[in-house]
C-alpha cells in the first residue's frame, strides 16, 4: 500500500515538472535496465511498436543486463506516464 501512495505520488509530480518544463509535443528519453533476456527486451520494445522511437541497447560489461534508451515523440505528460506504466508491467524491468 505504501509504494502505491509512492509510485502515486511520483507520477504527480513528473506529470507536474513535465506541464511545466516542456512544450508537447516532443522528444522524450526512456530509459530502461532489464535482465538479458530476449524475451524480455522483446516486451519493451513492443510497447513502443508503432512509434517513431529509437531504441538503443547496451550490455552490461558481464552481460547479464541490458540497457535500452528509447527516444520518442509524446504527445504529452500524460502519454509518457502511460508507457511508463506500461513497461512497468514487464517483470523485473528497472525504470531511470
């Protein structure tokens, strides 16, 4: 219950910074950190078919995690916290 006021919390005020700081729409950066696993970086990038998004990945030096920067255009701070929790959804996916 506690991470949810949380996470609540959290996107209020990224929404908040986001109406504030940015003219929509515009080029938002995402990035992830996940475990290797193909299936895994399958999920995200999916969430972002049919986008105009750039997706770039970086191993970890002993390769058991993968970076993914995905650039993208958004229509607003609201569309950026949907995919937010979107990728969210994919198990243990790490957001910065």
């Amino acid at each position: 219950m506690e991470n949810d006021k949380k996470t609540t919390e959290f996107y209020t005020r990224l929404r908040q910074q986001l109406k504030e700081d940015t003219t929509w729409p515009a080029q938002y950066l995402y990035k992830f950190i996940v475990h290797s696993q193909l299936e895994k970086i399958a999920e995200i990038e999916a969430i972002f078919d049919g986008t105009d998004a750039v997706i770039n990945r970086r191993d970890s030096s002993k390769g058991n995690y993968t970076s993914l920067s995905v650039k993208v255009t958004m229509q607003s701070p609201d569309a950026v916290i949907e995919k937010y929790l979107e990728v969210s959804n994919v198990e243990g996916v790490i957001s910065l």
